[in-house]
C-alpha cells in the first residue's frame, strides 16, 4: 500500500487506518460525527495527498485538455479552478477531477487516487502535439482545511489577504514559509482550502496549521467524515455516484458540459443524450424513522423495483440516514414516498432535493 | 481499548455479566471502537427466544452495520431502551450504561464455553 508523507503522523494521532484506492489513508481519529462536526462548526484538517495530481505542458496543452475534458478550458484564467469531468467516447464518465491553470503552457490537473493511473494513460493517448502529461502525485502533498475557521487558521500563516480568493479561485503563496498553491475549494460544503505543495515540507506544514489551529478547536478529520460532509452535500463519489456507465446528464452535471466550446470526446454522443439521457437518472431522498440506507440497496414502490443507491450513510446533522441513487426519473420528486430494502425489511424514504444540508 | 474483568466473553465480541437470577449482555469495548459511532440500535421484543449464536439485534454505525449474536440460548426480559435515543451510550460505556438486553438462560453451562477476560485479551491480541 501507498504511504503519504503524513502517514506515521496520522497513527501516532491514533487513527483509525484504512486502503483507500491503494493508499493507506485515515478514516478516523476522534470519531467520525466527532469531526464531521467540527468541518461544519469549527474547522478540519484533511490530509488528501492521495489525490492524483498530474501535470500537462506544452505550447499544445491547452489543445489537449480542450479535447479531454468536458468543461472549457477557456474559462481559465491564471488562478482559476475549473471543475469539470472527462467522458469516454459514448459520453460515461472516466472521472471528475479540477484543473488549475499554473500557467499559459502548465496545468495541474488533481484527480481521483483510484484513477490517477487509469486517466494518465488515457490522457496520455489523447495528447495533442508536443503536449506531455506527468504524474506528480508522489511529489505533492495535499491538505484540505475546511470549516468556517478555516480562513482564520490560515491567516495566522500567511501573508496573503485571504478574502480576496474568492470560491473556486487559487493563488501561489507562501504558508508557514513554504510555497504553495492555496485554492479556495473542497470537498465539504464549507469555507475551506485545499494546499498542495512538496511533499517534504507534509510534516511541517501539518504541525503548524494544527498548532494555528488549536484556539479554533481544529481536529484532524479523516475519510470517514469527508464521506459523510460530501454526502450531506450532495456532492458525488467516483466509484459510488459516476463511473463510465454513467453519463453527466444522468448523474445531474450536465452543468460541466460544454457543447458549444468545440470538439471534444463525447462530445457528438452527449448531444444525443442532452435531450434523452436515460431511464434513470441521480436522486437524493431521507430516511425516515432508525435505519441507514447504503450503496447497493434496492430502491422499490409498492413490490417494483426502481432503482438502487449509489451512497448513502448517516447524517450528523440531520440525525438520519440519507442516500442518493439512481431510479426511474418519473419517480423523482421531492416529496415522493419509496422504500428501500435494508438486508431483510424496509425502510421508507422520502424523495428530497439536494443539498440535503 | 479494554477487557473489563469478572465478565465472560463470546468470540462474537459480546460480553455476559451474572446479575442475580439473569445474565446481562452488551458488546465489548474491542467492538464498539471497530464499529465506530453507532448511530441507531434494534434490539428484541421482550420475551423472544434465542438460540445461541443468533442474532439478536442490529448495531449500525456511520460506517458499516453488525448483527449481535446471543452467547447463550436465552428468553429476553428486559432490553435498555435508553439505547434508542442514545445509542452512543455503547461506545462511551459498553460495559456499563452500553449494555443491550438482560435474559433468563435457558441452560447455564452453556456459559462455560464463553472465554474469561484474560482468554478474550489473548484472543483479542491472536486476532
């Protein structure tokens, strides 16, 4: 299994570990609505360097990810986050990653750990001219601080005027005196930022965001929360909520599509599937009464089955399971009562809008 | 983590204290902290039946789910109630304010098949 730079870190906090796309990465430390709470009151910090981070240069970089993602990279100014998805030729999603414009020829596209190999080899075999793709995930670290502390904690250590990185924006600085990358985004729902930066420099940079962070009540926040905070969100997992037999407009992120910016791949079979993408397609619904829904169950009306989960788990804040999955679309209305069979009996389930929180 | 002395111990993880003429059951702490925060409980009705090795109840936690098998063939009498609406009194206390259901045995030898705190430590460190 993979190790982070913060690996021995995370067990002397007595965590919790587990492989995570084969990484050995830490689900928890105090308790997963222990820090989940924290993300939402106070503030957390992740350690995420499993994420895949992979560099695309050239005077034909931008050409390439044109043809590679689904988003337009013409959106991207310098410090600028573009989300956005990759598709295969029939329009199923390889993966959902962000993509920083370093600069006019460099871009830092941060994907999924357990794909970061699958897409290296993909973009690599869609390179345009003398563009290149570099894998730099065992050269960065990444951390994410979130929770509506976090701009406070971070102020401690840096020079930047946070305030003025607005959501989906990243500036290069330095932070505890090392140069980073500090991008206003996450994966929490909450104010936040992600840091990527040399993986030499983890122990450091951790120590001292902790220490900033202790009059704030900061927590090291494992998988296990981020899990449970994304979900709370609505935000969806690769391997979970998408994957390549799902299409973006199938999944409710049809707003990451660009059809007018150009060719792409895709691209002819998304348009057919913008008008008719499916029979199923991404809902979200409530558990009512005791009971936790996960991915896997099968969703029914009356003795029909018309769906399954794709994730679910429990909410700290709403103190009840929620779920997300994908069922017939002319079942998809807030309000609308399903039932969803856990193990030997079933539990009824309100159909909501996302966010759940 | 802890194996609290003068309890009996199943391989399952739950643990049988004697309280005058009943056997009072929970899980131990080596279980709790597996699961994680546990979220909701389902225990039996009073009254029901078990034979040993069935499950009894449900735990379910933020992050997986796990049945509660019985260590000795029993008739339920009681069940803790407070569970339901705080089920997380099993992770802050399992050998105490944690603890699921009190029953009548139905044959108390079956108890010596159930290991003592010291063999459940072993067990626990073989594990």
């Amino acid at each position: 299994m993979k190790k982070t730079p913060l690996n021995e870190i995370h067990k002397e906090a007595g965590a919790k570990m587990t492989d995570f796309g084969g990484w050995e990465m830490p689900v928890e430390y105090s308790g997963i609505i222990d820090e989940h709470l924290a993300v939402r009151k106070k503030c957390g910090l992740f350690d995420v360097s499993h994420m895949g981070e992979l560099l695309l240069t050239g005077s034909r970089a931008e050409k390439s990810l044109q043809k590679i993602i689904t988003n337009d990279a013409q959106r991207l100014d310098k410090n600028k986050v573009l989300y956005t998805l990759m598709c295969n030729e029939n329009g199923g999603i390889i993966d959902d990653l962000v993509v920083y414009k370093l600069q006019k020829d460099s871009f830092l596209l941060v994907v999924n750990a357990s794909n970061t190999e699958k897409d290296f080899n993909w973009i690599k075999k869609h390179l345009d001219g003398d563009a290149q793709i570099e894998n730099m995930t065992e050269h960065y670290a990444m951390l994410a601080l979130q929770g509506p502390d976090s701009q406070k904690v971070l102020t401690k250590l840096t020079d930047l005027n946070l305030q003025e990185i607005n959501y989906y924006n990243y500036k290069e600085g330095k932070v505890a005196a090392k140069d980073m990358i500090i991008s206003r985004t996450g994966y929490t729902g909450e104010l936040g930022y992600e840091l990527y930066f040399n993986g030499e420099y983890a122990e450091k940079i951790w120590h001292d965001i902790m220490k900033a962070g202790k009059e704030f009540d900061i927590h090291p926040t494992g998988l296990g929360a981020r899990d449970t905070l994304r979900l709370e969100k609505g935000y969806p997992l690769y391997g979970n909520d998408i994957n390549e037999k799902i299409n973006p407009y199938q999944a409710s992120l049809g707003w990451v599509v660009k059809l007018d910016k150009g060719d792409f791949i895709g691209r002819e079979k998304l348009k057919a599937l913008k008008n008719s993408c499916c029979d199923k397609q991404r809902f979200a619904c409530v558990i009512q009464g005791r009971g936790v829904a996960r991915k896997g169950h099968k969703v029914y009306v009356e003795d029909q089955v018309i769906g399954e989960l794709s994730s679910g788990s429990y909410s700290p804040l709403l103190k009840k399971g929620i779920a997300m999955g994908y069922i017939k679309s002319d079942y998809i209305k807030p309000g609308n009562e399903i039932k969803i069979k856990v193990r030997k009996r079933f539990l009824e389930a309100e159909v909501v809008e996302l966010p759940f929180v | 983590m802890s194996v609290k002395e003068g309890l009996l111990y199943s391989e399952d993880h739950e643990w049988v204290k004697k309280e005058d003429d009943l056997l009072v059951i929970g899980v131990s702490d080596f279980a709790q902290e597996e699961l994680g925060d546990i979220v909701f409980v389902e225990l039996p009705e009073i009254g029901e039946e078990f034979e040993i090795g069935d499950s009894f109840g449900v735990l379910e936690s933020v992050k997986a789910v796990s049945d509660t098998f019985i260590p000795v063939s029993a008739k339920v009498v009681e069940i803790n109630e407070v569970l339901f609406d705080q089920p997380e009194l099993i992770n802050d206390d399992p050998y105490g304010e944690g603890w699921l259901i009190k029953v009548e045995a139905e044959d108390l030898s079956e108890l010596e098949e159930l290991l003592s705190a010291e063999e459940y430590a072993e067990f626990l460190e073989e594990a």
